[in-house]
C-alpha cells in the first residue's frame, strides 16, 4: 500500500481509490540531433496550447458549478503557461543545449522555482505548486506524441547497443527495427543452446534477427562484456531472468546488485541509459539505481498492447556527468 499526504479539505475520513492526475517523476535527460530540434520545439509549442485549453475548460467548469471566485484559483497557471520564463525558457534551452523538449521543461521549472524558495512573500511561495502543476500537464501532453528514449536510439549517430539475453529474439528485434543502418548491437547469451534455436527453428518467429549485419553475438556472459567495455554503450538493454529479483538463476542477482550497476555505468557513455525488464516493481532496485548514479524513470506497460495481460516494468536510469 502507498501513502499519499496532502491538505485536507473536509472534516473526516475516505477510505477508496485514488487517482493522481499529474505525477511528478523525474524526468531523463537526453541529446536530440540537430534535424530533431525543430519538432521538440513543434511539441513543446502544441503541448502548451493543449495544456492552455485543458485549463481553461477546467476553470470554466468550476465558475458554473461553484462560482468565478473558486474558478480563478487556475489564472496563476494560465499565467504560467504564457510567461517567457517557462515555456520559452525551456525552448531556449532546447536549442542551446539541443535536449529533449520534456526535460528542458523540467530545468526551467527547477530554476523558476528557486525563485519562489527566496520569496518572503507566504502567497507568492505558494505559487511554487502551481508551477510543478503545469510542468506536469505540459510533460503529460508532450509524452503523447514523443517517443522519448524509443526516439534516442534512432537519432543517435553510430549507436553501440548492448541487449543482455538473447531469448526468443524479440528483444533484439524490437531494437534493430528503432536503430539507424550505422548502428552496432552486441548480443550477450551465457548458453550456446539458444542461439543455436535462434539460428534455426525460432530464428522465423523474430524475423531472423540474428541474420542482421548489425548484430554480433558474444557468447557470454552479460556481466563479463559489461566488465569488459567501459565507455562503450549508448543503450544497455538487460532482458534476462524475471528481473532484479533473479528469479530463475541466483547468479544473475549479481547483474542488479551496487557492483554489477557499477559496471553497467562504467560500460555507458556519458548520457547512456541503462533499461531493466523487470516482471514486476521493484522500490528497493529503483532506491539502488538512484544510489549508483543513474538518473531514473520508471515505465509500466502492458504485456499485451491490445489485450491488455499483466503489467511489467521497466526501469530506465541515465548516466550523466558527475557534478
């Protein structure tokens, strides 16, 4: 169970379902190619006139059911929405510093917010909740239509990927079909057995992944190529076992542990990223990626996009420059 802490607005107890609306994460940061920073800022520009109209539909719906007064509690984020310190301070930053659109929002807002840290002003300091309030509808509306880490692995130039467990091939397949022709995977599968199967009998079911010129295989295992290549990967995928966890081999526990996300660090460039299929959630392996370094987001998706199925997690951490 998860507490949340809030203000109360009525006496009393609710015991039942809550829904949060806006969830403040923290956000990866990632470069864009040059021919990508026209459309972050094409997004960036639609998200806010998307998050204008939403919050101006919400504002008038509350002045028909409990008055203009109520209402105007959403003009401080409207006004937000049009100040140069947000939005054009994140596109500024986009262009200066040719990052992601989502992430820029964020570094705007953390630099606006200081400003209202510094405010003796009780009111005004306040003000600060509406700010992360609209980063947060600016940041949901803009995930719409980027693809985030997805887009990084096409837009990168000469990318080196590592998936770490070959299995069935779908892993693989899903990445060589996001990469550019220039691109570099390495395969890392401790048991010869399965890339054998993948070579023959189950090679049609993925497309015959293995047959890309792009792919080498090192027969291995995964802890030992990571080990091995420091500085080497933009992306590193670990498809292996259940997850953290290590459900199926006690020895894979030691992918997940303070050392073995050392050497996954190591093994990245700077501005990597580092992804984790995991069954399951897991707070504790989130906490330990935080605690190595790693700039963290966590995706839940469905195991099935259309039929729904159980949920799985992934865990995605960035390397970027010590401070």
């Amino acid at each position: 169970m998860e507490r949340l802490k809030g203000i109360g607005v009525s006496a009393g107890l609710a015991v039942g379902p809550a829904l949060v609306a806006i969830q403040r994460t923290q956000v990866i940061r990632f470069p864009i190619a040059h021919d990508r920073v026209a459309r972050e800022l094409s997004a960036l520009e639609r998200a806010r006139v998307r998050s204008h109209e939403q919050i101006s539909q919400i504002r008038r719906r509350i002045a028909e059911l409990k008055g203009a007064d109520l209402a105007a509690i959403f003009d401080a984020q409207l006004l937000l929405l049009d100040d140069p310190m947000v939005v054009g301070r994140a596109a500024s930053i986009v262009m200066d510093e040719r990052v992601n659109a989502e992430w820029a929002v964020q570094r705007a807002v953390d630099e606006l917010a200081t400003v209202f840290n510094d405010v003796e002003d009780p009111y005004l300091r306040e003000r600060k909740g509406d700010l992360h309030d609209v980063a947060g509808r600016l940041r949901m509306n803009m995930r719409g239509e980027m693809g985030g880490v997805r887009d990084l692995l096409h837009d990168l130039e000469q990318p080196c990927v590592l998936v770490g467990g070959l299995g069935m091939g779908f892993t693989l397949r899903a990445t060589l079909d996001l990469l550019p022709r220039d691109a570099t995977v390495v395969v890392a599968e401790l048991v010869p057995a399965v890339v054998e199967w993948n070579r023959g009998p189950l090679g049609p079911l993925a497309g015959h992944p293995l047959k890309d010129k792009r792919v080498h295989v090192d027969a291995g295992d995964v802890a030992g190529t990571l080990s091995l290549s420091r500085g080497r990967f933009d992306v590193v995928l670990l498809d292996v076992d259940n997850g953290p966890a290590a459900f199926t081999t006690a020895g894979n526990a030691r992918l997940y542990d303070d050392r073995g996300l050392a050497a996954a660090r190591a093994a990245l460039k700077t501005g990597g990223v580092l992804a984790v299929w995991s069954a399951r959630e897991d707070r504790k392996f989130e906490q330990r990626l935080r605690y190595r370094g790693f700039a963290v987001e966590v995706e839940r998706v469905r195991g099935r996009l259309k039929k729904g199925g159980p949920r799985h997690t992934i865990f995605l951490g960035r390397k970027e420059e010590r401070r």
